[in-house]
C-alpha cells in the first residue's frame, strides 16, 4: 500500500505544475464547445518526448481546464470518444507549436458533422491602466451571431457560433453585460471586470437555455492556473477551483501519512 501511494505520489510530481512553480515554457488549456459532441478523452502528446503525456478523461461541452505550463515545443492534442482504447484512432487532432511566455487554448468547436479542434491564441498581455480585455466564444448553436453590449455600448458585435470574436479593451470595474443573439432573447451576465485583467466570455446553450460565463484567463500579464470562473449568469455561480495537481498530491500525502501511522506500532514511554 505504501509502495503504491508513493509511487503515486512520484508520478503526479512529474507532471505539469502550475505556472508560478515553473519557469520559461508556455501555457496551454483545453476546452470542449461543441454542443452536440458527446464527452471525449483529450490527450495532449509531444515527439520531444515520447514518455510524456497529458491526458484528461471525460470531458464534457462547456467544459475548460485551467491552464497548465509546459515546455515551449510541438504538440498534438486529440481528441476519443469518452472510454476509448487510447491507442485507436482519435475523432479529430491539431497540433500545437508553443512558444515561450504564450497562452493557448485548444478548443473543440462547432457541431460534430463539422467539429474543428482549433488552437486560439490568447492574449494575457497587460491592458493599459484601469482597462480590461475582454473576448467571447459562441458556443450555443442557435443564436446566431451575438451582440455583448455595457451601457448601451457596444463591446463585442456580432460574434459567430464557433468563431471567437477579437479581444476587446474595456473600462474595469463592477458593471452587466447585456447579450443579444440574433435568434435568441436577450441575457444578463453581471460581471466584476479587474483592472489588468483578461477575460473569456464563454456562452453555452443547453436544452435550449443560454448560460454565459465570464472567465477570467489572467491578471497582470500571468494567466489564472486554476482557471476561476468570476461571475455567471443561469445557475452558474462564482467560484474557485483549486488545482487539480494540488488536491491529488494532498491526498496522496495524507493517504501515505495515515498507512504509515496505522503500520507503527505504539511505543509507551518508560
């Protein structure tokens, strides 16, 4: 039991970190927007090195994980039905030339009959002061192109299904977005924008309810590792997400701790 706690242990620390654990190399996260896909197995893989992998089961439409840093190089990201044999053939693949000090989201997007897997390039350079950035991703199939206005203003206009829209520099601070789908009533998304802050506004359609979420990527020029979700709106509520490198590790240090303790006999003191 101890062996294989350890050994455990040993595996997850040879995995990525977090960006502040790491120095040089790239950021890279992975989302699945495709409204009618069902959940896949997304492997990340790299011919620099055959032994390493990244790999994240079961993920489901509307899901995004929070960055990791990895070493600046060539990688192919591909996507298996949820279970697969993950030596078969993947339903789709990109490749990702990372660059040092860059932030990538890999994204499968659109419907399956025509699903592309697309690598984005995002922008967590610092805004100019008291300002944020700010983009969206359509993901809701029948909205048509979407307007995201703030006061009457618009900020981001006419943003495709499947087709990330430019990044947009607004004011910071406590304000609502209204979004107008072409095909669709208009919703809320009451948002808390940080100054030097970068946003992806994420908008999802499920049984044929609009949700839409503001994410925020980075701050100050670094991204956010754990990938907070800061406001939403339909039943999403703010929240944090620890790291999922950290909590695994946790555990296993507590389940070793507690093998170890049970394994010791008493000693009574004289």
């Amino acid at each position: 039991m101890i062996r294989t706690v350890l050994c455990a242990a040993l595996v997850l620390l040879a995995a990525p970190l977090p960006a502040h654990a790491t120095a040089g190399g790239c950021y890279l996260r992975l989302a699945h927007l495709s409204p009618d896909t069902p959940a896949v197995d997304v492997t990340v893989t790299t011919f620099g090195r055959p032994d390493w992998s990244i790999k994240l089961n079961g993920v489901a439409y509307g899901d995004m994980s929070g960055y990791q840093r990895i070493e600046a190089g060539t990688y192919t990201i591909s996507m298996r039905p949820a279970g697969a044999d993950p030596a078969s053939k993947p339903v789709i693949s990109a490749s990702l030339e990372g660059a040092d000090g860059q932030a990538y989201t890999v994204a499968g997007l659109g419907k399956f009959a025509a699903l592309s897997l697309k690598v984005l390039n995002d922008d967590i350079s610092l805004p100019p002061t008291g300002q944020a950035r700010m983009r969206a991703i359509n993901a809701a199939p029948t909205t048509g192109a979407m307007d995201i206005t703030r006061d009457g203003s618009p900020v981001i206009t006419n943003a495709a299904f499947a087709d990330p829209s430019p990044y947009q520099t607004l004011a910071a601070g406590t304000t609502t977005l209204k979004l107008t789908p072409k095909q669709a009533a208009p919703t809320e998304l009451p948002v808390n924008l940080d100054a030097g802050a970068v946003y992806t506004v994420l908008v999802l359609e499920r049984n044929g309810t609009l949700t839409a979420v503001a994410r925020q990527d980075a701050k100050g020029a670094e991204v956010v590792p754990s990938g907070p979700i800061e406001a939403g709106y339909g039943g999403t509520a703010p929240q944090n997400t620890t790291p999922w490198t950290l909590i695994l590790l946790t555990t296993l240090t507590a389940a070793a701790a507690l093998t170890l303790r049970r394994k010791t006999p008493y000693r009574t003191t004289p």
